[in-house]
C-alpha cells in the first residue's frame, strides 16, 4: 500500500473511460480542477533544478518528425530537481531524474550511437556535461543519506543499481514509480527494450514503492499519471508561487505544447496540417493517443508562464537546446523552473 494518498481532482476517474476521445475530454475538466487544488493546497517546502548532461538526440523523434531539418541530431540537455515536501509531519526529499549518466550509456539504443560515432566522439566532443548527481547534491548541501525517494518520468536509459542495489549511494532511498513502468521494465516489450538499459533495474523488492497512479506526495508536490511515452509515464508537479509547473519528457520544449507558436521549421506548419494541440516526442508510438492526452493534462496543471502566457510551463526532463550542431532548431522559448526555498538537511 502507498504511503501517498491519491490525488484529488478526478484524473484517476477519467482515466477509466473506454473511449479515447470521451477519455480526453474528462481529463480536461479533471486536468482543471486538479490543478486548482494543487494552488490552493500551498507550495512546496524547496525545488531545484540542475543540469546533468547535454547530449545528440535524433531529429526526427523530438517532433515526431514535423521539425524540419538537415541535422540528424538534435541537442538536448538532461535535467534533475531536487525536491523537499512536508509528509506525515517531516520534510522529505525527492530526486527527479537522477540520471546516471555512465550507466545510461548502456542501453542499446545509446551504445549503438556510440558505435556509429566512435565512442571518443559520443562520450567526449558531442556531450557536454555540468555535474553529476552526486555533485549537484553536494552543491546543494545534503548528503546521500538525506534523501528518502528517487524518481523518474520513466525508466528509459535508466541504470539504478548504482543508486539503490545491493550496496546503494543512496541508504534509505526507495524508489517511486508506477506499476506499469515497474511491470514492463522487468519484461520489455520488443519496441521498447531498446530504450532500456539491460538489467539496469535489477535492484531489492524492499526498495520499491510501487504506485498505481496519481499521487499527492505532499503539500505542492504531485506525481502525474502521464502514460503514453511509456505505459507506466508520469511527469512531476511543484507548485511555487509562480504557480505549477510540470516535468516530463512527453515533450521537448515549451512549444511541444503550443506547435501554432514554434518558430522550428516545420513545427508549426505540421500542427496546422494535423490539427494537433501538441507536438509529442516520438520516440515510442505504441501509445500516442494516451501521450497526447497526458500532455494536454500537463498543459492544463501547469498553466501559462509568467514570462509570455503563450506557452506552458512545462520544464522538459530532456529540453531542446541551442546548439551549432543542429541549425534551426532552436527552441522558441526557454522555460527555467524556478529555484525557490532552501534545502534542509533530514538525515
Ligand atoms: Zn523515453
């Protein structure tokens, strides 16, 4: 049993609804009224956000082909938050997507590029790299023993035996993810084994929470079921005083979810021609209809930037980013979560 409780709102509920497009209109209205409830339950004790790695990323999945252009690769930068919540009376502590990024590496669609490239130029001139996780913790005045949960958007290119095996970084860390992401990672599918690392989940039962959907992590912190990409997809919400604002990597930029207002060739022209409200990262297709509602759902909770209301803020766990290697695709608009509070020791 969770120790969260379940995210009021009605998600949950309109989630169950057999038909796709009925499906996607229920998720609006509950999509509204769970984001009300979020803003009025107060913000979260402390977030912040760090930059792992930037590494190539194929064009052709980062818009599900609507981007427009010679590259092959797109850049894109992998990003963590660290994050503290008042739960059952104590400050807890929550790291989203820490990637290891050495582990990540041996998922066979990475270790592929690699052999394309030469692992000299995967590993060093292409990738740009700010700081590993131990660092950024480091950085931000705790210690592994301060944090109680690690979680991801979903377990693609994820190596979490070094984090939480049999001799774990992290000591008292378990690992928050929902059962369908838990199911397919120990049984991959054949469309999706490419994108996992082989084994790299292989850790103690003991250290698992498994969820079976949304949750309320504590005052201003959720979890999002935000299935699509994957099965078992979520995305994370912070509320600060801004507002919410949402991570995942259902899309790849702000304007993934407002495509009329991209300046990417092709992006918008493709939106236009298909009628879609978003653009999704497309790198699995085995459930697109689901990850177009899931991003229409983090849309609606995260509501509009301060900066420019025309797009969301949407903080991509994977976000585009400028580089002289991918000419033209330059994100439109650039969306930084805001750093709020400090983080507290707990340990
Ligand atoms: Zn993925």
């Amino acid at each position: 049993m969770s120790p969260f409780s379940p995210l009021s709102g009605g998600l949950r509920e309109a989630w169950q609804h057999p038909g796709a497009a009925e499906r996607l209109r229920r998720l609006r209205k509950a999509a509204v009224v769970t984001r009300e409830r979020l803003i009025d339950d107060g913000p979260a004790l402390s977030c912040s956000t760090h930059r792992l790695v930037t590494f190539p990323y194929p064009t052709r999945y980062a818009f599900s082909g609507g981007g427009l252009s010679p590259a092959p690769f797109v850049m894109m930068t992998n990003r963590m938050q660290i994050v503290q919540f008042e739960h059952g009376g104590r400050r807890k502590t929550l790291l989203f997507n820490p990637t290891d990024v050495e582990g990540g590496r041996a998922a066979t669609f990475f270790s592929d590029l690699s052999a394309k490239f030469g692992q000299f130029v995967a590993r060093r001139v292409i990738p740009t790299y700010y700081g590993t996780v131990e660092e950024h913790l480091v950085r931000a005045g705790l210690t592994p023993a301060d944090v109680d949960y690690v979680a991801f958007d979903h377990l693609h290119v994820q190596e979490l035996r070094r984090w939480l095996g049999e001799q774990p970084y992290f000591p008292r860390a378990r690992l928050l993810v929902m059962q369908a992401e838990w199911d397919e990672v120990k049984d991959p599918h054949p469309m999706n084994a490419v994108w996992y690392v082989p084994n790299g989940c292989d850790i103690p039962e003991a250290r698992v929470e498994v969820l079976d959907g949304d949750v309320l992590l504590g005052r201003g912190v959720a979890l999002l079921d935000t299935r699509g990409h994957t099965r078992g997809n979520m995305s994370l919400a912070v509320v600060t005083a801004d507002g919410p604002f949402v991570v995942s990597e259902n899309g790849v930029a702000p304007e993934s979810y407002a495509p009329l207002h991209s300046r990417i060739p092709g992006v918008r022209a493709y939106a236009e021609q298909m009628g879609f409200e978003v653009v999704l990262n497309g790198n699995t297709r085995e459930d697109s209809l689901d990850q177009y509602s899931s991003m229409i759902v983090e849309k609606i909770v995260a509501g509009p930037t301060k900066r420019d209301p025309t797009f969301p803020a949407f903080a991509a766990s994977s976000e585009l980013t400028q580089s002289l290697l991918a000419p033209g695709l330059a994100p439109t608009f650039v969306f930084t979560p805001p750093d709020v509070g400090t983080h507290v020791p707990t340990a």
